[in-house]
C-alpha cells in the first residue's frame, strides 16, 4: 500500500520546464577600508530593490575574490562581514560582464554583542509566498508571551480564547522553526504561552502556502523563528521582566561558534497570574424553561512554565552539516473560577440559582528532539535537506467542582448540592520526516521538490465522577466519562518550478498528499476510519512594471483536516449549562485561494496590496442548539461552503531616518451558507481591521514605539462578534555602555480589548461579555556578554553573522 502511494506521488512530482535567459559575469574585490587587507569569506549579495529579498550572490575567497552570474536587472548590492559595517550599493547589470572592482568595508564601531538600532529598518521582507516580520525590536512584547507578540503584527487577530485568526480566517497553522506541533488546535494558547517574546528573532505569514508547505490550515501558516545566535565565540544574554499582577519572566540564552561547532542553548522561565471575568444573558422562546439565564464567572489563573532549547551543529566540512536539537518545556496551571447562574422569569425575578466553584490543577510537559542534515552537493546551487523528528506531549488536568443549589428565596437546599471530579488527561506523539532536494539550471530556473511523512497519535481521556450524597461515594458517569484514541498519517510529496522570463517571474508547484485517519470510541465501541488522496497546486506570478513596482498573482488549493478534538465525542463538563461536543462525522474542508497583490516603493513610502478571495466547501463551523433546561451545547459540523473575499492594504512611511509609520488596513467581505444543517443557517457581513504602528528612535535616548488598533465585528453562524481596539505603548534605552537594554511597556492602554459575542437562534438569543487581563504594565532588562574572534581567529571559518 505505502509502495503504491509513493509511487502515485513520485509520478506527479516529475516536472519540466525550459525557459532561457542571458546571465552575466559578475565580480570583484572586499578590503578593509582601514587597512587594505582582504576579506576572506565576506558574503556578497544582490537583493531586490522592491523589497530587499535574496535574488543571488556568492562568497569571497581567500583573497577576497568572489564571482557570480545574474540575469539583466536593476539591483541593491550587500556586502558583508562580521565585525564591519555593510556595504550598500545600487547596480545595474546590463553588459556581459560587470566588474564591481574593489569594495572597501568600514571596521563597526561596536562589536556585536554591543550593537543598537539608531535608525528605523523595515518591518518586513516579502518573499514570492511569505511575509517575514523582524520582531527582534519589537517592544511592545517585551516581557509578554509568544501571543502578545503575534497580536502586534498586522494581518493578525487573537481572540477570547486565544485562538489565532489571519485576514478573518481562524483556521491557522502555528510552526516552530519549520515544524507543525504536537499539540492540537484546541490548545494554540497553551503552545504560544510555551514562548517568551523575547526568544523570538522573526514571524513569517504566509498567507497562501505554495506547494512546498504542507496542505492543511485553510488560513495559512505562522512559522515562529527562535532565536539561534552564529556568532563566533562564547557570546549570549540575560534578561528578566516584572509585569503588574505578578507577571515574571527571566531566561538566558548561551552561545559558541567556531569552524567546525555551533553550540546554541537556552532556559527562559515564566510565572504569571492572569484574571477573567465573564457575564452572559441568554433569553429563551419556549414556556418549557425560565426565560432568562443570567450568567457570570471570575476567574484567577497561575501559569508557570520552564523552557529549554539546545541545539549542536557540526560542520564536516563547507558543504556538509549535521545539526540536533532538543526542546524541553514544562508548565503548570492552578485556576480557580467561581460560577453563578441565575435562573429569571419573565419579570428577570430570581426562580433559582447555581453557585458552581471550580478548582484546577493543570500540568504539561513537551519534549522534542530531531536531526538535521544539510549538503550543499555543488557550488551552483544543487541541495540536500533532510530531517527526522519526534515530539511527546503529556498533560495531567483534573478539576474539581463544588457546586450549591439555592432556590428564589436564596436559601440553599442541600439536597441538591454536588460534588465532582473531572479528569482530563492526555498523551500524544508526533514523527516527521522530510527529505527536499534543490536543483538550479543553467536558464536561472530552480527545480525543488520532496517527501514528507507526518504521523500524529493522540490519547485524550475523560473521566467524571459525581458524589452519591446518600452513600457519601463518588459514581462514574458514564455518558461523560470516555476515551478517543486517534491517529492520522499523511504521506506527501511535491514538486515546484521557478523562473524568471525578463520582467515576469514565476513558480508553478503540486502537491499531493495521502490522509489516513483512525478514531476508536472506546464508550460505543465505534472505529471511524477514513482514508482520501488529494491534489494541491499552487501557481505564483510576478511582473515587475518598473524598478521597485510589481504585480504578483497566486493560486492555491488547502485543506483542513477536523483535529481530534472536534472529532472527539466528548461532553466539556466543564460548565454543564454550555457545553461542547465533538463530531467523529466530521468531514475536512477544502478551499481555493487567489491573491492579486501589487507592491510599489518610494524613497520614503512602501505600498503593498492585496485583493484575495477564498472559498472554502464542507467548512467547518459550530452549531449551537438547547438542550434540556435550558443547557447549550456546541457541536461541529460542515456547513455547504463559507467565502471570504478582502483587500488588504499596507502602507510604510518614513518621515525621517529615525521616525517611520506602518498603517494596515483588512477589508473583507465574509458570507456563510448552513442551509444544509438547518433552514435559514446563513450569515454575511462586512468587516475590517485597522493596525497603525508607529516607532520613533530620539538617538542615544530612547526608541518609542506605539500601535493602535480597531478589528470590526466578525460573523458566526448565529450572530457576531462585536468590534474590539486597543492601544499600546512601549519605550526601551540602551545603558552600560550599549551592553544593556531595559523597557517598559503597557499593553491595552485604556483597557478596552474586551470581547462581546451576539448568538441570535429561532430558540434563543445570548449576549456575552468576555474580559481576559489585558492591560498589563511591564518592565524589562536584557544584558548581552561575550563577543567573537578577531579576524585572525576566524581565517578559515566560512560562514558569519549575516548570512545571505
């Protein structure tokens, strides 16, 4: 069977393609300005001029020679080397041979681990499929957590719940370094809360995943970059935060590089206490209940939570390297929520109320560990990548409920108290294996194509057990209590093609993918096996109109697969009145993608839009129905299809070389149709979202950043969630000597993030409120030590701080 789906998806990933261009001799010469030496091993690149991205380059030799050939074009020339300030340069290659002569570095004033920003740089690079945000200045996280810092960037929203959402779609896949986690969707909140802010170098969007991405999340991709430090030497950095209401945060990150070795480790630690408050008002059409149910709950949270990141490269030689690398992280939650439910007649006079107080203890623990291999097999570009992973999480969650009856006169009756303990536990494994092969050809094309496997094993257990008050012992329950073992391989391959044909640009890819899944329902005894294959092209066009001035044009066709969490027949007992319940019927969606976009620069404004439309079919949604007195409960389902058609629009303006403005607007037309699932079970509206963020550098001061933003109200399929802005400020200043950094900042300034969600049924309306601690101060210190060797020191060594 695996023989016969390989074979299926090497037949589909054969590609051809011949397209023919002229290139041209480049070289020339790297000195030190100061001391006319060469500068063996210097990078030289040459970047777009729309928006700075790689297009090709080489490396010096020993004599600080380098040489490369490049297609006809306007470009922005970079020249670089560790300990030396960059080299920039505008050229244009236009002859059959350009000879860029000698190009002299200025030795940096300061060493590395000194350096500061005194000027604003881009926020962003763009890739022919991806964003790339450089977070490593952002200071409006500073302290925070891993979802603080994604609810800074444009394009993305964060919910009550935390969950995760890009230009309005939720459907979102979260990686690290490159790799999807073993956590489940459920549990995005509890993935993010993992990382500090601070440990994070760079976020990368990828809006409409090309053929090289793996199928799933309808929304796209966040690819989370960690920080890992190449500098050569013993180099690294402390730092610590205090935030208001008990936030801590303090971590070290160690360093060491050399010729043959790159050390890069890491321990941050986390302990935060965080509030919320609730209130909901649910009116009921129907004699059977009382009308109203007026609901509210506060809640404290304490999370704690230990991370460790090693990782070891070895360089066998410049074309060879072998890495390994670990993650270590361990957390905790202690969480207490009072719950009170009062059932109202018509007059909204008190027929009875529920006192339901819940005492959590939550604790997780996440290991993964894999090995990589790079090989460069020539110098033209030919490249082997391979790696092989594997990640544990284990999670032990018990919650214990004490809940009291009092009747309209507010005298309990003890008659009706319970007492319950509800156990959660779980366990899952993730295995991934890749292997991607790069071919260049002499025509500037670039063949790239691969093999990944993704197995994925998920153990989620439930118990419940109420107190007998007669026998005075605790009585399964089984209708709640329940265990779903879960499986899901996918067997993918893909190939893509890129070229460049004069002034278009283009990469054209498939993508197929073999899905198996196996859920066992242990309470009914039901095995829920599916089995499909799938194709996935993905198609990406440029057309640059004049220097820094381009179309682009983009397909792809994604896939989201039901987590096991919304396959799960489980009740979420958690509140027994709103209750959620898993479909292990639940089909995947599919969706197909397109982007215009057009992008234009200016010496002083940078302008990129983008006209998308998606339509999804079988979509995903959930469907709240009353049960008996007056209990909700959310069940997921496929509605007939969901489109999402929007302009998104980012503006960056310099006003001066220390003052710059990012203005991001998301405009989107959003339409749901039910009508499947039940008569009139459609939804439409108009929404956008608007983020202005602003960095100000007074030099040798401080460096002041400011975001304001207004997300409008977003469709479900029965009501809305209403719109929601927030301001927030930060403020950082180097000290000692530029060797140290402290920052404050305040998050939701005025304390108006609070989320207020309609629900509008033929049986019900509710309305709630939802405020998790959002306003938060924080003050933050890094001091960074060590450095790298001297130049003597690191003859020989063929990579630096500033690769290309």
């Amino acid at each position: 069977m695996l023989f016969k789906i390989f074979l299926k998806i090497t037949l589909l990933l054969i590609f051809s393609a011949s397209v023919f261009g002229q290139e041209v001799d480049v070289k020339g010469k790297v000195r030190d300005a100061l001391t006319d030496d060469a500068l063996e091993f210097a990078n030289v690149a040459l970047l777009s001029r729309i928006d700075s991205s790689l297009i090709t380059g080489a490396t010096a030799d020993l004599n600080g020679n380098f040489g490369f050939k490049a297609k006809r074009g306007q470009y922005l020339l970079r020249v670089g080397f560790i300990g030396y300030d960059n080299f920039y340069k505008t050229v244009e290659v236009k002859d059959n041979q350009l000879n860029l002569g000698i190009l002299k570095l200025n030795p940096g004033e300061k060493t590395l681990d000194e350096v500061t920003v005194t000027g604003v740089t881009s926020m962003f690079e763009s890739d022919i499929d991806k964003r790339v945000y450089n977070v490593e200045n952002n200071i409006l996280a500073e302290g925070g957590t891993a979802s603080q810092l994604l609810n800074t960037l444009p394009s993305i929203q964060i919910n009550e719940e935390g969950g995760i959402s890009m230009r309005g779609s939720g459907n979102v896949l979260i990686y690290i370094n490159g790799r999807p986690s073993n956590l489940s969707s459920e549990e995005t909140e509890n993935i993010l809360s993992q990382f500090p802010a601070n440990s994070i170098k760079s976020v990368e969007l990828i809006t409409n995943p090309s053929s090289r991405y793996d199928a799933q999340g309808v929304g796209g991709i966040i690819n989370i970059i960690l920080k890992k430090n190449v500098k050569l030497g013993w180099n690294g950095q402390v730092n610590s935060s205090i935030g208001t209401r008990d936030k801590y945060q303090a971590g070290v990150n160690l360093n060491y590089g050399s010729e043959k070795w790159t050390f890069n480790s890491s321990y941050n630690f986390q302990s935060r206490r965080i509030f919320e408050l609730s209130e909901s008002l649910r009116t009921t059409v129907g004699d059977e209940f009382s009308p109203f149910l007026d609901q509210d709950f506060d809640t404290r949270n304490r999370n704690q939570n230990h991370l460790i990141n090693l990782g070891l490269d070895h360089h066998f030689n410049e074309n060879v390297t072998l890495g390994v690398y670990s993650r270590f992280s361990n957390s905790s939650r202690d969480r207490t929520r009072i719950y009170n439910q009062r059932y109202q007649d018509a007059q909204r006079n008190l027929d009875s109320l529920f006192v339901r107080t819940l005492t959590e203890d939550q604790s997780s623990f996440n290991l993964e560990v894999g090995t990589t291999l790079d090989y460069d097999i020539d110098t033209l570009g030919q490249k082997l990548y391979a790696t092989f992973s594997y990640a544990y999480n284990e999670q032990d969650r018990i919650e214990y409920f004490d809940q009291r009856f009092f009747d309209n006169g507010n005298a309990e009756i003890d008659s009706k108290r319970q007492d319950q303990i509800y156990g959660r536990p779980q366990e899952s494994d993730l295995f991934i294996g890749q292997l991607d092969y790069t071919k260049p050809f002499g025509n500037g094309g670039r063949l790239e194509t691969g093999i990944k496997g993704t197995f994925s094993y998920f153990r989620p257990l439930q118990t419940f057990e109420q107190l007998n008050l007669n026998t005075n012992e605790y009585v399964q329950n089984d209708t709640i209590a329940n265990r779903f073992d879960f499986e899901e391989k996918v067997i993918g391959g893909y190939g893509i093609y890129r070229n460049n044909h004069n002034k278009i640009g283009y990469q054209v890819g498939l993508r197929a993918e073999q899905t198996f899944t196996d859920g066992l329902d242990q309470n009914s005894g039901i095995n829920y096996v599916n089995e499909y294959f799938n194709l996935f092209p993905s198609l990406f066009v440029t057309y640059e109109v004049a220097p820094e001035s381009e179309f682009t044009v983009n397909y792809s066709r994604r896939i989201n697969r039901p987590s096991w969490g919304q396959f799960a027949p489980f009740y979420n007992a958690q509140d027994l009145l709103n209750t959620r319940l898993g479909n292990p019927n639940l089909r995947p969606e599919f969706t197909d993608s397109y982007e215009l976009g057009y992008s234009k620069g200016w010496a002083q404004w940078l302008l990129s839009s983008t006209v998308y439309h998606r339509r999804t079919t079988d979509a995903m949604t959930r469907v709240i129905s009353l049960l008996q007195d007056n209990a909700a409960v959310q069940l997921w389902d496929n509605a007939n299809w969901r489109r999402d058609t929007g302009l998104e629009m980012i503006h960056q303006l310099e006003f001066a070389s220390n003052l710059d403005l990012t203005l991001t607007g998301n405009f989107f037309y959003s339409q749901l149709n039910g009508e499947n699932i039940r008569e009139n079970f459609n939804n439409s509206n108009f929404t956008w979202t608007v983020t202005m963020l602003g960095n100000w550098v007074i030099p040798n001061v401080v460096n002041i950043q400011l975001m304001a933003d207004y997300r409008g109200p977003i469709i479900l399929p029965q009501g809305e969630i209403e719109p929601i802005y927030g301001l927030d400020l930060g403020i950082r200043r180097d000290i000692l000597k530029n060797r140290a950094t402290v920052s404050v900042n305040i998050s939701d300034l005025f304390n108006t993030r609070v989320y207020r969600i309609q629900t509008d049924d033929i049986e019900f309306s509710q309305s709630r409120f939802f405020n998790q601690e959002t306003r938060i101060g924080t003050l933050s210190f890094v001091y960074r030590f060590g450095g790298f060797k001297s130049k003597e020191e690191t003859k020989g060594v063929k990579y630096s701080d500033d690769p290309f």
